[in-house]
C-alpha cells in the first residue's frame, strides 16, 4: 500500500509508520513539529519530511490511504485536500482495527496500568516465543518498535486509550478497536478538556465493556465502579475478575507469592502488583499458563517511564514515572514509601503538565496524592497554561490543592534544577512524576548532580 501520514511525528503515529515500512508498505509524511525520539528513528528509516510543515501537493491520487494523527486540525491543508480528493482517511485506531479485523483483538483499557499491563503480557509472550501483533504506549526492553503488524499473527494486543480519535473522529479510541478479549483495570476522571463530567467520562467505559459482545471481560475488582460496571454488562460471554496477590517487602525488594512460594520480582508497587494480576489472566487466555507466566514476569523491569530506576548510587534512587493524574501520582508516591521504609527522606516531583492538572476546577482532585512523601515538589510552567489557553495558577492555590505539609512550588525551570543540584539526597529516594520533561530537564546529567 501507499500511504501517508498526516502528523507523522507523534508517539504512536511514527511508530505505526515505522512498523508499516518494516511490512514493505510505501511510505511518505508530513508534520509542522517533531520532537526526539520521534525525529531520529523517523530519520533513522528514511521517513523523516524533509521540511516541517503541510504540503497539500503530497496527497496524491495514487495513494491507498492516508491516515490522520490527533495532532492534526480539522482544517489541515493536507487533510482537506485528501478530503477534496475522496480518498480513505483513517485515525490510527481505525486503521489498527482494519490491520487486525481477522484476528483475535486484547484490548487494555483503564485510566490507569494500561500501558504496565499490556508491556507485561508482551514481556511474558516474548520470553515464550509468541509472536503476536501489537501497539502499545511505551518502549519495552526487547523490542525495536512500540508497533508490530504481520499477516500472519493470530493475535492483535492493543492499548486501549480513551482519548479522541482524531480531529474529525470524535470517538475513544479504544471505542474502535471491537476487542474479542478486553480488561479494564481501574476508571479515575481524566481529559476533562474532552469529557467535562466525571459521569460522561465514565459513560466510555460503559460503552466499551458493552462492545464486548460474546466475547470476555477482565476487570479490576478492587475498583469499585469498574466491578459494578462490569457485573452490570451484559455483552459479555464471560467475565473474570482478579485483586493484587499476597506479596511481601524485605530489604527493598518485593516477592511475589505463587503457588510454588515466594518469587522476586524486578517492578513494586501495589498497583503494579495489581497490574501484575491481570495481566495473568490474559495471558492465560492467550495460551500462557500460570507457571510459565511466573517464570516469565520474574524478570519483567518495567515499561519505560513507569517507575524508571535512572540513577542509584550512594545510598541515593532516582526513578522517573510517568504519574500525572491525581491517583496515579497517589499509587506512585505510595509505593515508593512502601518499599523504601528506612529511607531518610522521600521527595515527590510533581509536574503539572496535562490540561486537566492546569485546571483549577480538577485541581483539587489532586488533595492528599503526595500525602506519603516527606517532601513534595509540584513544578509547572505559566507558558504551559498560555498554550492551552488557561486561567493562571497560584502558589496559594497549588498549596490549596495538596495540602501537603512540606511543599515547595516552582514555575521556573532553571530554579527547580538548581535545587536538584544542590540538595545533597543522602540516604533517600526521588520520584520525578511528568508526562512532560519539567522545562528541559537532561534526565541523564542527574547521575552527575546527585
């Protein structure tokens, strides 16, 4: 096929681009920006647009199709000429549902642990030897490509994300995707930019667990409103719950129990050891039995960016996650003191970086998410709030929000990286939470300041 790809630079848009050529399909795209690591793997594979920007004489007759990225605006140049054109314009979910339509589709989906829970089974059908299709949010040890197409493959795993289509498709994501096997690990309110109301948020998941027709349903039963949805569906043929396992901590280092006694396992966190749970049981659909599961998972470190062990040294951890709504940044700072009791100090970043975090109205959904730490930094940045065109935010009002005890705000990058200088850390543990990068933080030169 010749296709092109309109935003091509996103996370998973160059993915899907790069897994296309790798099939032998033609390939060709455009975008006005694009970021690393997006610019050198795209340049890397000879697809990299040779000027940044929208040419509408690139959507030619002769292509199969062009597939359109979330990045992308309604009245993209390149788009309304592939509209004038009459040509086949996909968001990259319906393509991937086009890609997979004769295969059995595992659909992660949850406002949290998705991205965990679908490098999990990954990691476990690699060290296995099963070959499957798939498309998930993070890079994984062990694979080249965050996405993976053949014909031949009798399972498509994917990442269920519930944010929009694309510019013209207004529907979830994981709306589009018609999962023969799903799981839902847990529904807190996020995107409020597109979904106002906690109740309409919720209302996808309740259309999503109503598309698993004759089909199974694994749900989180320790989320409340995920068991009462699921146990209300009546779509599915089959529905399996699961809970976080008996586990124990000793000298920083977690062991899971099993049927065959107490295992070590590399990631920690309650909520990992939830993810952990699900995971196993769709492996198990997917033909992995329990006691190969736990030999695989034994060595499974972690999705990049999922609690990221970036520096360790004298008596000193760094970890990187990608935290950011209010109970993810509660799970990630609760694990961290769970693990590392004897610490001397705990010190959670924070930066407020999506849309819903830098709103006052959602703000306060982040009061007690830090309460475990013995230090609380919250980092964001005032041109952040004039990108998405949002009504400025207080000191008074961020400590407001957290009611932390021990918090220090900054809105200057510079001065949050001098205080990571110049703090020694003895003895403790850091926990970066962003989906962002704190201003330009070179998370590489921590190493030389701590």
């Amino acid at each position: 096929m010749k296709i092109h790809f309109i935003a091509i630079g996103g996370s998973a848009m160059h993915n899907l681009a790069l897994a296309l050529k790798e099939k032998g399909d033609q390939i060709t795209g455009s975008d006005d920006t694009i970021f690393e690591p997006s610019k050198s793997r795209l340049d890397k594979a000879g697809l990299l647009p040779e000027k940044m920007g929208w040419f509408p004489e690139k959507i030619t007759d002769d292509l199969d199709a062009v597939i359109l990225g979330m990045h992308a605006k309604e009245d993209n140049p390149e788009l309304l000429r592939a509209q004038e054109k009459n040509l086949t314009i996909y968001s990259y979910p319906e393509f991937l549902y086009e890609q997979s339509k004769d295969k059995t589709r595992v659909v992660i989906a949850g406002s949290h642990g998705k991205t965990t829970i679908t490098s999990m089974i990954l990691h476990v059908l690699h060290y296995h030897g099963k070959e499957v299709d798939f498309m998930v949010g993070a890079q994984l040890d062990g694979f080249d490509n965050m996405v993976h197409l053949t014909k031949e493959n009798d399972f498509m795993l994917l990442e269920g994300d519930e944010y929009l289509s694309s510019a013209i498709d207004r529907r979830p994501k994981f709306h589009l995707y018609q999962p023969n096997i799903a799981l839902i690990s847990g529904i807190a309110w996020d995107h409020v930019n597109v979904f106002p109301s906690f109740e309409n948020y919720v209302d996808q998941f309740k259309i999503t667990e109503e598309m698993v027709n004759g089909s199974i349903l694994v749900y989180n039963e320790e989320d409340a409103l995920v068991k009462e949805i699921a146990e209300a569906a009546t779509k599915p043929t089959r529905k399996h719950a699961y809970k976080t396992p008996e586990y124990s901590i000793n000298d920083g280092i977690t062991y899971l129990e099993t049927p065959e006694g107490e295992m070590p396992i590399e990631i920690f966190g309650q909520h990992n050891l939830n993810n952990l749970a699900g995971a196993k049981w769709v492996c198990q659909h997917m033909g992995i039995d329990e006691v190969d599961f736990y030999e695989a998972i034994a060595s499974f470190k972690g999705a990049s960016k999922r609690l990221e062990k970036i520096v360790d040294r004298r008596g000193t951890i760094v970890y990187k996650d990608y935290a950011h709504s209010p109970s993810k940044v509660k799970a990630t700072t609760t694990a961290v003191r769970k693990q590392f009791p004897d610490k001397h100090r705990i010190i959670a970043c924070l930066e407020l970086h999506t849309y819903s975090s830098l709103t006052k109205d959602f703000l306060k959904q982040y009061k007690g998410s830090l309460d475990d730490a013995d230090e609380a930094i919250v980092f964001y940045s005032p041109e952040a709030l004039d990108i998405k065109q949002l009504e400025s935010l207080s000191e008074e009002e961020i400590q407001e929000a957290f009611e932390h005890p021990n918090l220090k705000v900054y809105v200057n990058a510079h001065l949050f990286q001098e205080y990571l200088k110049e703090d020694s850390f003895v003895n403790s543990v850091v926990v970066l939470m962003s989906s962002g990068n704190y201003g330009g933080l070179d998370f590489d030169k921590l190493k030389d300041w701590i």
